[in-house]
C-alpha cells in the first residue's frame, strides 16, 4: 500500500520543491513583490466598496444582506488567490506546448502535470487569500448560525472545494493548449472571467445565465452555496452539500482532459 | 543483447491541408483534407550499450522525430522500439530515469534560479544519492569549469556556458543514453572541443551510450565511432566513418602550383586517364581515386610532363560527402557503390 | 506638418501590431464583458425593488452610464505602463533617444494606434448588450451629445497623460504588471467606472474630486446623460481639460529627468 502512494508523495514533494524554487527567484525582486500584493489587495477593496457603497443605500439584492454578499466576493478572491499563488503555472500551458518547451517535462521522470503547475508563482495570490478571508471571517462572524464542530468542519470542505473547482476549471481550459496551438488562446481566460458573475447571488440573474454557472461551468459551487451553507440558508443548503463532489469531478474531469490532451501532443507531434 | 532496438519503427503524421487566410479556414472546417507524411518509414535501429553513435540526415529527413520516439516524447505509429527492456512511451518515467538529454536550441536548466538550483533540483527529480551526487558534482565542476558561474542564473550566462551546464544537467543521474541535439552549435571553436572531450570521456569511462544529431562534421569525428544516415524516413547508411570513408569518400585531389603553364593538357591526361584534371594559369588539380592510384604516381605522372614548384593534397572530407547527400548528388545505397547524380540533377 | 506624418506612420505601425497579437485584445475585452453583464444583471435587480430613480439616476440612465463607462475603459487598453518597462529593457529608450521625436509624442502615437479597433470591438460588445437588455439612455441632446465626444478625446489624453507619467517608475524598478494593476484598480474606484461617484460618501468624493481620474469616466458619462447643470459642465469640462494638459506636461518634465539619468548612467 505504501508503495502505491510513493509516486503520489514524491509528486506532492516535488511540487513544493519546484514551487519554492519558483518563490526563491521571485523573492529576489523585493520591490516587486510587494507591489504585487499591495496591487492585489488594492484590487479586492475596490470590490468591497463597491458592494458597501451600494449597501448605504438599498437593504439587500433579491434578499441577501450585505455580508452575505461580501461572503461570495471572499470566496472568490480566496479561490483566485489560491489558484494564483499554488497553480500559476497552469496558465503557461499554451505557451508551454506551442514552444516546445512541453518536450523538456516529458523527458524529466516527474509527472508532468505537477511541473506545469508549479511553473510559475503569483504573489499577488497571497494579497486575495489574506483579504479574502480577512473578508469571510467578517462574513462569519454576521452569520446568526450556531457554528457546531460538524458545521466547522464541512466549512472548511467547502472552502477546499471552492478552490478545487477553481483549480480543475483552470487546468481543464488550460489543456486546451494542447489542440488550439496558439500561445495566449482566450479559452481559459474567458472561463476564468466567468467567475465575475459568481461574486453575486446568482438569483439576479436569468435561467440561462444560472444554468451556465451551476451546471456548465459550477462557478456557483464556488461562491453562492457555500455562502448559503454559511448563512445557514436550508433552502440552498442542500446544493451546498454537493460541493465537494462537485469539487471531485471538475477535478476528474480536468485531469482526463489534460490527459488526452498529452497523448494528442505525443501522437500528432509538433 | 543491444540496448536501443527499433524494428520496422514508423512514425505518420496526419497534416491538415489548410489554405491560408479566412475562407480557407473556413473551407477546412466543412471538409477536411489530410496529407499523410511519412517521417520515420519503417527504420531498423539496433544500438549496444557503450556505442557513440551520430545520427545525422537533412532537415526534415526524421532525425528529431526518431529522437522523440526514442525519448519517449512521441508515439510511434508502427513497428517496434524497446529501449533497454522498456517501450519509451510506455513507461515514460521510468524510461526519462534512464537518459540525459541535451537540446542544443533550448536548455535544461530553470530560467530565474542560479545554476546549482536546477542541479539540485535533478537530484530530488532523479532521487539520486547524495554521494553519488556530490561526487559527479565536482567532477563535473571541475571538468566543465563549473565554478565560475554556478550562482548564476540560467537566464543571464553564456551561451557556451549554459551548454556546460546543460551537460552537467544531463550526466547528474548516471544515465545509460544520453541523447544530444544539436550541442555544440552556435558555440566557439575553444568550447567545442572542451565539450567534446567532456563526451568522449564520459562515454569511455562510463560506458554512456551515446546519440547524437548534429550538422556539425567536427562533432561526429571527436566523439562517434559510428554513423547512421536518415533521408526522407529512411535508412541509408548504418557504419562505421572509416568505412564511410573508405567507401564513399574516395576522391583526392592533388593541387600542383606549376613554373609555367603546361605546354599540352592532353600528354598529362593522357597519362592518367580515369583521373580529373583541370588547369588554371599556373595551377594543376588532378582529381583521382584513391584506391585507383597512390598520390605518388600521381605526382610522378605530372612531374615527367611540367616544372612543379609545390603541391598540396586535400583529404576526403566527410563534410563534403554529407554535403552531397543532402544535395541528393549522392545516393548511398547499401555498402555498395556511392552512385554519383550527375551535376545538376 | 511634416512633422505629424511620422507620427501617424507609428500610429499605423502600433495598430498592425495590435492585430498580430488580436486574442491579447479579445482577452483583454472578455474580462470587462462580464464585468458589464454582471452590473446590468445587479442594477436591474436593485432597479426593480427600487421604483424611481437612485442617486439620481434612472434604470435607462444607469445603463447608459454602465455602457459609457465600458467604452471609455476599452479604448486605449492596449497601452499600459508595461511597455515602458519593456522599452527600457531593451534598449528601446537607448534607440528612441538618438532618433529626431519626440519621446512622448511617439508614446502618444503609439498608444492611440489601435484605438480604432478598440473602439469598434467595444461598440459590437455594448451594442449587443444594449439590444439584449433594451432602454438603454441616449445622449441627452445634441449639444451634449457634441460635448460628450470632446469629453470622451479629453478622457483619453487623461488616460495616456497619466499612465505615462505612472510609467516613469519602470527607470527605478523591475517588473511593471503589479503597479499597472494598482493603478487600475484606484483608477476604477475615482474614475466612477465602479459606481457613479454621487453614490459615494461625502469624503470620498471630496477626495474624488481633486483627483484627475473622474475626467476618465463620470465627466464624459455625465455630460452625455446631461445630469449636470450648464455651469458645473462647464466646470467639469475645463477641470477635465486642465488635468489632461497637467498630466501631458507632468509627463514632460518626469522624462526630462529620467533621460538625464539614463543619459549620463548609459541606459
């Protein structure tokens, strides 16, 4: 047994060592960094004022307070800022393949996937998950929801979750590198920037926008559920419950089409 | 039992035929049209461990898409390719333990971090053991002069001494093959022959097997004992240089700088008569083979008819031959003989 | 003016680039689409529990406002304090310098190249969601429709005068991508790009309101809604305009010390 989960701990292992690396080099450019973070913390406080200005002036959107909202805004920045920080190299996928620069990872005994992800690292990721749960505490604690150890617990499982999507929707639209051979393709941007409409409750918006970010692409797994999980809100709780296995298919799903998409690489050559 | 073993290995590839601009997109979306280009057709390859092989071929004969395969990059289409008890592909992993790889265009190496980082990063890739590291560390150190700039990032050395370093990368773990593309190009003569010696040594004193693809002829001559040819996917040429030489590398010419021009061209050539003579004011060139006549008799023949003030004797040259392959003046079928296109063709 | 035949040429150059890199374009526009989709979608819904206007604004006007504001933020998105610090990098300035322009004006070149097609992409984009979403608010008249289009030319130079000076800070630092981003953002929250800044409380629009950014988005918004009074337009016009030649001259006399150090320093 042990022996099977070696290949997936000297992964894990070797992720932090690629990415600490990663951190090492960016570290060496101290003003930079720091910009990078302020900039990113800048970013998310304009969100937030943007949300309390408007909750000077009108009690709720279709319902939900003014902390709730700002539950959903942290949970993205949270999730962005994981993905940022911890799978930044993901987004260099298209360029990776289209240069050629992929052939160096096949040639390395490491799973590939875990040098692609650890290719690169966005500080400014660390400014979004301070803020973002700086932010969410605050949502917390304007929650009138009794937190049980059970109710902690699945918190935490949600949060995970939320990141995870986040994760597998952007490593899923990366490995679009593989068949569209053009270094900057818009495709996982235009994915990722879906996450703008989940910072709201998705009830504003109409049945096909809703269908869109619960089922085609769950970004409201990401944001909306958790958030009524945490307002204790039953009448979305029970979404809320399938986050996680929302989490593990996105995941699935976006690690098979990497797959494919590397044995599209291997066999249509370049 | 030969380590690389490649029986009938194919590699096809499926091209879109895609006319430029808009509508031709536009076209190749409603119906599609393939080309089939063969760039590996059907290759026998067969590699013990210990040889230094050069692998050499125009651009596009297939040379990096054999590589690929071998590497375990590429899948093949057909035939057969174990690579020391493992299909490449199939055991990626395992396979990328057993091999160095240097691109000559591109480097090993991490970009932002100083050269040490990447070494030891491929300790933790290749799990190798530390004294065992350690130990080639400073061999390599030493012998590639290393030291100078091992706190340097990739990104800001040398193109010379990145490609030492890349070689260092590359012979860390102990590899069995190491696989060089293209490694000394755009390098200077000094380094080249450093690297070169580097190779040489290491493949005699480990027994690295060794492949190499390279335009560069100086390359094959200080470090391969063996030379196989690709043209458009095929085989067409599997030996030894010295029998490359001997076999199709027969001409000399022997250039004569001569007192006064030649009174009769004719009594000359009428001495040496399967030889090329041609005459330009006080030079002679006589163009013979080498297993025809010795550059004596040759010289004897000239020397009865004209005053010779001095000559010199060029060498068949390996580069010229390559250059005739890839010209497609020269077609090498099987250790036969070279069968000479004429000029032109 | 012979002289303004060379600039136009860099103009033409800096759009063929553009369209080279047009998904750096697409990508960049998909990020603000979403943006806009998700306004329209949240101001209805605040809208239609709320009957009337808000902060003085009606649900036609604050489409107009939201869709304005899109506009004036695509245009010249394809220049940003990035491409000083690539200038720098390679030697560009080095180049630049030797050369018989002038520096900020070739920038300015440069950056209004690609606005053409910037323009029109952002159109399309606010076109179909304007269609989609129906009763959007048109110019309140002709003249303000006239002054809207000097409002919006002014906006623009605001633009290019403040991130040009913001991009002096490439000569003393690496990489630009996180000042870019912190400028953006503060120039979203004062520009009135966020919400129309009569929504804001009173401090901070009194510091808005000392600041250069409201001439990027709420002047030229509200004068093509016509929400201001004859006088404070006129005001707001000339404060716009002031900002823009301040920013230009700013701009000026950061260059002139920065190419002294890199004229003495040697780049």
């Amino acid at each position: 047994m042990a022996d099977r989960l070696r290949p997936v701990r000297r992964g894990i292992y070797l992720y932090f060592r690629l990415l600490g690396q990663q951190m090492k080099s960016i570290l060496a450019y101290q003003a930079d960094f720091v910009v990078l973070l302020f900039s990113a913390v800048v970013v998310q406080l304009a969100g937030f004022l943007f949300i309390w200005t408007i909750f000077q002036r009108i009690p709720s959107i279709n319902g939900w307070t003014f902390w709730q909202v700002v539950t959903m805004y942290a949970l993205i920045f949270i999730t962005e800022g994981v993905g940022s920080l911890f799978f930044e190299g993901t987004w260099m996928l298209g360029w990776l393949v289209w240069s050629g620069q992929f052939d160096q990872m096949l040639v390395r005994p490491v799973s590939p996937i875990i040098q692609v992800i650890a290719y690169r690292v966005g500080f400014n990721g660390l400014g979004n998950i301070v803020t973002g749960f700086t932010l969410i505490g605050l949502g917390i604690a304007n929650s009138s929801v009794q937190w049980s150890a059970g109710r902690v617990l699945m918190l935490v499982v949600l949060v995970a979750s939320a990141a995870t999507i986040r994760v597998a929707l952007n490593l899923g639209t990366a490995a679009s590198g593989f068949w569209i051979r053009n270094p900057w393709s818009m495709v996982p941007m235009f994915v990722h920037q879906l996450g703008e409409l989940a910072k709201y409750p998705i009830t504003i918006y109409s049945l096909g926008v809703q269908a869109l970010i619960v089922v085609a692409i769950p970004f409201a797994f990401v944001s909306f559920f958790p958030t009524a999980f945490i307002f204790g809100l039953d009448a979305w709780s029970l979404p809320a419950l399938l986050t996680p296995f929302v989490a593990v298919y996105c995941l699935f799903v976006a690690v098979s089409i990497f797959r494919r998409g590397m044995r599209n690489y291997e066999s249509s050559g370049h | 039992m030969p380590l690389i073993e490649a029986k009938g290995l194919t590699k096809q590839f499926r091209q879109a035929v895609k006319e430029p601009g808009l509508v031709g997109s536009l076209k190749h979306f409603v119906t599609r049209k393939y080309t089939d280009k063969l760039a590996v057709d059907h290759i026998d390859l067969s590699i013990e461990a210990g040889e230094s092989v050069a692998y050499l071929g125009p651009n596009g004969a297939g040379k990096s898409t054999t590589i690929k395969m071998l590497t375990g990059i590429l899948v093949p289409t057909s035939g057969s390719l174990i690579v020391d008890g493992l299909v490449p592909h199939e055991k990626r992993v395992q396979n990328a333990k057993n091999i160095g790889v240097v691109f000559g265009q591109r480097t090993t190496l991490w970009w932002d971090i100083p050269v040490i980082e990447s070494f030891n990063l491929a300790r933790d890739m290749y799990e190798i053991p530390v004294k065992r590291y350690k130990a080639n560390l400073a061999e390599f150190t030493e012998l590639l002069g290393l030291g100078e700039f091992m706190n340097v990032p990739a990104g800001k050395v040398s193109l010379g001494q990145r490609m030492r370093a890349d070689l260092c990368m590359a012979l860390l773990h102990d590899p069995k093959m190491l696989y060089l593309d293209e490694p000394t190009i755009g390098l200077d003569i000094a380094v080249k022959d450093s690297i070169r010696k580097f190779i040489r040594r290491q493949a005699d004193e480990r027994g690295t097997t060794v492949m190499l693809t390279t335009h560069d002829l100086g390359d094959i001559e200080d470090i391969c004992n063996r030379i196989v040819i690709i043209d458009k996917g095929k085989i067409i040429h599997d030996g030894g240089l010295a029998a490359l030489k001997d076999n199709y590398a027969r001409d000399r010419v022997i250039h004569f700088q001569l007192a006064r021009p030649p009174e009769s061209i004719e009594t000359i050539r009428a001495g040496l008569p399967t030889s090329e003579l041609t005459t330009d004011g006080l030079r002679l060139s006589v163009r013979f083979d080498r297993f025809e006549h010795q550059a004596g008799e040759i010289a004897a023949v000239v020397m009865r008819h004209v005053e010779v003030i001095d000559f010199r004797i060029d060498e068949p040259e390996v580069e010229d031959l390559i250059r005739k392959v890839y010209l497609g003046q020269l077609s090498l079928t099987s250790a036969g003989e070279a069968a000479l296109a004429p000029a032109g063709a | 003016m012979r002289g303004v035949t060379k600039y136009v040429s860099f103009s033409k150059a800096s759009l063929q680039i553009m369209l080279v890199y047009k998904s750096s374009l697409a990508v960049n526009m998909i990020g603000t689409v979403f943006y806009v989709i998700a306004m329209f979608y949240l101001w209805q819904t605040i809208f239609v529990n709320q009957p009337g206007a808000m902060g003085g604004f009606t649900w036609p006007e604050m489409k107009g406002y939201i869709l304005v504001s899109f506009l004036l933020n695509s245009v010249m998105t394809w220049y940003d304090e990035w491409t000083m610090g690539r200038d720098i990098r390679e030697g560009l300035v080095a180049v630049d310098l030797a050369r018989p322009i002038d520096f900020q004006a070739k920038r300015f070149a440069d950056a209004i190249g690609p606005i053409p097609i910037e323009l029109f992409s952002a159109l399309v984009v606010a076109a179909v969601v304007a269609v989609a979403f129906g009763g959007v608010a048109l110019p309140a008249d002709g003249t303000h429709a006239i002054l809207f289009i000097l409002s919006a030319v002014l906006a623009t130079i605001t633009k290019f005068g403040l991130v040009y000076c913001v991009s002096m800070v490439a000569f003393w630092t690496t990489g630009m991508t996180g000042i870019s981003v912190a400028r953006m953002a503060i120039q979203n929250i004062f520009s009135g790009a966020l919400i129309p800044l009569v929504f804001f409380p009173g401090w901070l629009r009194s510091i808005a309101a000392v600041l250069p950014f409201q001439g990027l988005v709420s002047t030229p918004a509200l004068t093509y809604l016509g929400k201001m009074d004859w006088p404070t337009t006129v005001l707001m016009l000339t404060v716009q305009a002031a900002w823009a030649a301040g920013l230009i001259l700013l701009g000026r006399l950061a260059w002139r010390g920065a190419s002294r150090a890199v004229t003495i320093n040697g780049g």
